[in-house]
C-alpha cells in the first residue's frame, strides 16, 4: 500500500500478508426413524475440505425447531410425533464459520396398543385379543407369558389346568418400527367347590352336606327336597330313601362348577356283614368287609376261627378281610366276625355273627 498527498508527495510502501483458511462442511446425519416415545440422535459429520489440515471443526451449533439450541457435537431429545426441523453451523478452529446444514425429519407416533382377556378361570378356552388404535396399525405382535418374548398373531387362546399368577406382556411394533408394550398382572382362579363323596347312612339321619366354598360364592342344590335350604355352602339333608344332589356353584370371579353327590339310605343304624365271600381271584367278593350305616365312629372289625384264634382285626372299616393268614390261604370254612362302632346318636353298637369263605 502507497499513498500520496496533494502536493503529490508519496509515502513509503507498507504491505501485508493474509492467510485464507478453509470453510468446514457442516453436515448431519439422522441415523433410524424416530419414534415419539423414544430419544431422537443427532450424528455430527461435519468434516474440513481436503487440504485444510491441520484445521479442524472445534464447536458446533444446533438449532431445533427455530427455538431449541445445543452445542454437544452429538446431542439428543425428545420430540412429539410430526415434522421437524434441525440447523447445524460449525467453527473451525481457525474461526471459520460453515454454511448452514438444514435437515428436516419426522418423528413418527408410536402405537397405542391395547389388550383384551376373555376369562380367568382354570379349563376354560382364554382368548387373549391385541388391538391398536386406528391410523396407527400395528404389523407384529410379541406375547410373553412367563417364557421369552415369542412372535405371534393379535389373537391368542389359552387354557390353564392350574390357578396362580399368569402376567403377560405384550409388544406391539408398526411399520415404522415405533413400539408400545403392555404389562398385564393376571391370575387365573379355580372354582374348587365340590358335592363331596358319595354317602351311605341310615334312613332319616342328618347328613350335613358341605361344598367348601370361598366367600362370596353362590350355591343351587338340586332337587331341595329334603333340604333344610338349597342356596348355602352346608345344607342338611334328611331323607327316608336315595337321593342324588347336583351342585351348581359361582365363585366371586365368575367361575363355574358342576358336581353330585348320591346319598344311599339303608334301614340302620346298623353293621353289615355279608355272611359269605369267595377270594378265589375272579374279581368278585374278594374281601370281607363291614358296612356300618348311620355310625358316629368305627370301633373295630375282627375275624376267628371257630377255635377263638384271631386271624384278622382293623379299626379301619373301610380294610377288609382278603381270607389268608400270615401269607397263607386259608381252605373254605365258617369264621366268627364281630364288629363295633357308635352309632350317630351316640349309642355303642355291637354285631357278631359267621362267615363262610369259598373257593
């Protein structure tokens, strides 16, 4: 540089040198689709034109949506479903400012998945059916029902043999890849309600009958008759002759159960004895057996020989004499049996008689 005066008088010559930097690229990368339930990543990948080294890109400059800003090379957010819009300006090192780098994007909305269950009870067909909202429709279903995630259809059946706790969980992806997951805490329950066991007792005796139900459970016995009341747990039944009783009983958790119960009236109370039996292997009369009718409590059931030997004792009704002794048959003869019990108005009861054992 020269400059003169008016007069035209020059001045020294001065000069100097200016160094011409590089501009950065300023560029972003999205990466995958974004969902509206997720953490949106932006990827810096700014670079510095070939040549321009050593300069480098040292602070970059975001801008979201004209009104959100960041200065991390790599930041994130979350943003609701739509269109947006990012800005990226960088600075080498050398103070040089790049370009703007504009990139629209579009968040996409996840879906909203919802689960409906047709029951709870123990052996019924459980019909599990997936749904989402309109617009956004879901292409795959993941079920998880205690054992991994396995892919599966919107609708799923099921039949459970035990009650207990059976949660469930549900991921729903669209073609976006968005994703939403239900947890479903779920028991199954078990109508456990039963007649009870078929009854022998004597004729006009109190029978209280009893289906062990849990509160809020409904009962129906039918036919009433001889039913002090057909609609609780534990009526008593008072006949003269047999009676079958069918129960129909509904829990609180809308479970269901079907069951009888056949109570035989025999004249009584009374010990039954048969007063033969043939254990020879055809399956028929094989044991030697009491049949009290009517008793509060069994004393005891034995069985001698003509000789007053005992050969055979149980206080067990329901074991029975199979005609051998220590191991061995015995050949056919007559037997002495005696029984004893309380009968179920408290009276002792006492019953002897013979037997004859064929081959």
């Amino acid at each position: 540089l020269a400059v003169a005066t008016a007069e035209g008088c020059l001045s020294d010559t001065n000069s100097i040198v200016l160094p011409v930097r590089y501009l950065p690229n300023a560029v972003i990368n999205l990466g995958a689709a974004v969902c509206n339930n997720e953490t949106a990543r932006f990827m810096d990948a700014s670079y510095m034109p070939a040549g321009a080294a050593p300069d480098r890109v040292v602070s970059w400059n975001w801008l979201f949506d004209n009104s959100i800003t960041d200065i991390l090379q790599n930041p994130s957010g979350n943003f609701s479903a739509g269109l947006h819009y990012a800005k990226l300006i960088v600075q080498s090192d050398r103070g040089c400012l790049s370009l703007p780098a504009d990139s629209p994007f579009i968040v996409y909305s996840k879906p909203a998945i919802n689960l409906y269950i047709s029951d709870s009870c123990v052996f019924r067909n459980i019909v599990y059916k997936a749904g989402s909202t309109p617009g956004n429709p879901v292409i795959n279903w993941s079920w998880d029902f205690g054992n991994g995630y396995r892919p599966g259809n919107a609708v799923v059946t099921k039949t459970f043999t035990s009650d207990g706790f059976y949660p469930v969980k549900l991921v729903g992806k669209t073609v976006q890849g968005c994703m939403d997951t239900i947890f479903r805490p779920f028991t199954i329950y078990f109508n456990r309600t039963r007649a009870g066991n078929d009854t022998i007792v004597a004729k006009d005796e109190p029978v209280q009958l009893d289906a062990r139900g849990d509160t809020g459970t409904t009962y129906i016995w039918s036919p009433a008759i001889g039913l002090n009341d057909a609609f609780i747990r534990n009526p008593v039944a008072i006949l003269d002759r047999d009676q079958q009783y069918l129960l129909n009983t509904l829990s609180k958790e809308g479970c269901d159960s079907r069951s009888k119960i056949l109570i035989r009236r025999y004249k009584g109370p009374e010990l039954y004895i048969p007063n033969a039996f043939s254990p020879n292997g055809d399956i028929i009369n094989e044991i030697l057996k009491v049949f009290p009718v009517g008793i509060k409590s069994f004393g005891y059931f034995s069985v001698y020989t003509r000789g007053g030997q005992r050969i055979f004792h149980t206080t067990d009704y329901t074991r029975g004499w199979d005609g051998t002794f220590k191991g061995a048959k015995l050949d056919p003869g007559t037997f002495v049996v005696i029984a004893a019990a309380v009968d179920y108005k408290g009276n002792p009861m006492f019953k002897k008689g013979t037997v004859v054992l064929l081959r």
